[in-house]
C-alpha cells in the first residue's frame, strides 16, 4: 500500500455554492450572548440546505498503489510430481474516497471562543476508483502449467470487493482523517462567515462520532 496523493473535497461542491450566492450581510452589532450556545446547532442543520443541495459533503480523496497476487499450485502422482506454481501479479492504482452524511447527527458546543463540532462518521464513498489506463499485469506460468488468463480472470473479479473494504479500512481513514476534520472546519468557518459570526470564533474543533473515546476525551477542555 503506497500512498501517493491525500486531497481534500469541501470545497468541491458546497463551498463553490456557498460563494457563488454570496455572503449575507453582517447582522447589526449585538453582543456576543445573541451567538447563543442553546440553539446553534439547530441553526446550522437548518443552513445546511442553503449551503448546499448535495446530501453527501466530501471531504477527502487519497490515491494508493495496491497490490494483488495470486498463486496456484499443482501436483499429480499423489503430491509426488509438482507441476510448478503459477503467478500473476497487479499492480492497482486506485482512488478511494471519503464523506460524511449531511443529514446524520451533528452538535456544535460553544466553549468562549472555541466551537466545538461533533460531525457524522467519515464513511468511504463506495466503489473505489480504479485508474484502469495504468493497470498492469504480471504472469509466470508454472514449467509444466497451461495459460495463466483463468487464474488473472479470477484475480480481477475480486479487485473491486476486496478494494471496497480496504476502503473501509480503519489504516486507510485515519491517514485521510487530519485532512477530512480540515474540511468539516472549512465547511463550518464559511457558514460562520455567511452568518456574521466568524469573527467571534478563534478556534474550530471537529470530533467524528467514529472515532474513539480516548480523542473524544482529550479534545475536551
């Protein structure tokens, strides 16, 4: 597994939205209390339409070389003459990618100056994309074996099962996980803005509900 390139996808759809329509303009100066903690999180559910009509956010894209092989043994004479093993070998660029459901839980918390956002799990957007202009393939045949295109066909079937659930692979979320919590924040900041509120807020902590009690609890005050 070589990673090549971890993007991330906020910006892709809602953000492009959200600036094409414009800011609203800033409220009149009130005081801090009117950015009230009791009722923010119903007011961002409430935007999220606004801010975008996608019902998946994507928050990041990361590309890997996976690699798969496959062998077949032969043997006749009851085990006594071995026929030689087969190979074949594939190298697989791939892209997998990640999102969060926009209509799954979310809690803002207010903390002074820090908002605090409990967003949805980051789930792998399912399947992976194959990059099949770059496939290659690699086979030996055993010295007394026949054509080894059975033995790719079989190993290419399984490509796009076995890739969905690398996809959903705890080593591959949390590679992409530093750069889908930046796209939650960016996400948040530009509603802040659109709001009038960004200003009063100096730090964006995104917590997914999938990860673990232990980041869960060190993120707290």
């Amino acid at each position: 597994m070589t990673p090549i390139l971890i993007t991330g996808g906020a910006t892709l759809t809602a953000l492009l939205l959200l600036r094409r329509t414009g800011q609203r303009p800033a409220p009149p100066t009130s005081p801090v209390t009117s950015f009230a903690a009791e009722n923010l999180t119903e007011r961002f559910i409430s935007a999220i339409p606004e801010l975008t009509q996608e019902l998946n956010l994507e928050l990041a894209t990361a590309t890997f070389n996976e690699t798969f092989t496959r062998q077949s043994d032969l043997t006749t004479c009851w085990g006594l003459l071995d026929l030689g093993t087969s190979t074949v070998q594939v190298p697989v660029p791939v892209t997998y990618r990640y999102h969060l459901c926009l209509r799954e839980r979310w809690q803002l918390e207010l903390k002074q100056r820090r908002l605090i956002v409990h967003a949805p799990g980051i789930k792998p957007s399912l399947p992976p994309a194959i990059h099949t202009d770059r496939l290659t393939t690699l086979a030996v045949r055993g010295w007394a074996r026949g054509s080894t295109g059975a033995l790719l066909a079989e190993l290419q079937q399984s490509l796009t099962p076995t890739l969905n659930q690398f996809a959903g692979d705890v080593r591959h979320r949390e590679l992409v996980r530093p750069q889908c919590r930046a796209s939650v924040a960016e996400f948040v900041r530009l509603w802040l803005e659109r709001e009038g509120h960004a200003a009063r807020i100096t730090d964006i902590t995104v917590i997914f509900t999938d990860e673990t009690k232990q980041l869960t609890n060190k993120s707290q005050p």
